[in-house]
C-alpha cells in the first residue's frame, strides 16, 4: 500500500527570495547604500529560489559589513559540482564556512 503524496513545491521567484532575504538580514532599502542592495540582490539570486537557503544565508549576512557580503555573493557564484548541491548545500556550506566561527 503506498500511501506518501508527492507534494512539488516550485522555486521562489528572484524577487520573493530578494524580499525574504532583506526581511531576514534586516536591510533597508531606504538607507541608500545601492552597492550593498545590489550585491544583497546578486545573493537572493544566487540561492536558486531555495528559501532555506536565503534564510541561512540572510542570517549569517546580518549586520555585516559590504565586504563579506562580496566574499559570499563570489563564493555562491564559484562552480559547484551538482546542481542539487549549488541549489541547497553551497549556500549553506558558504554562510557556515564564514561566519560560524
């Protein structure tokens, strides 16, 4: 008897996982710092749509300054050997390997 539903869940469009991401890691958009939105954009992007991995990556970003943020939008964006693994773990692999000393 196989009684499990699949559920599918799509993925985030661009703009949700922007809209999470300055949620959790508490960015203003009116504090006009338009490198630090742009790269906070470049992130949520980045994510691949995965809210937990914004989540992880917005919570580790909060309350950090313009130049770890570079750090983590240029490691998200480094080859990843599967797509599953650049989807999920990269993003959380990233937060954890920089900011969870």
């Amino acid at each position: 008897m196989n009684s499990q539903k699949h559920i599918f869940l799509r993925p985030w469009q661009d703009i949700e996982a922007w809209e999470l991401l300055k949620e959790k890691a508490e960015l203003d958009e009116s504090i006009g710092n338009a490198e630090l939105l742009s790269i906070g954009q470049e992130v949520a992007q980045e994510c691949g749509g995965k809210p937990l991995a914004v989540v992880t990556i917005a919570s580790s970003l909060k309350n950090k300054r313009i130049s770890k943020w570079k750090i983590v939008s240029q490691e998200l964006r480094n080859p990843a050997p599967t797509v599953m693994h650049k989807a999920i773990y990269r993003p959380i692999e990233v937060s954890y390997q920089k900011f969870k000393r």
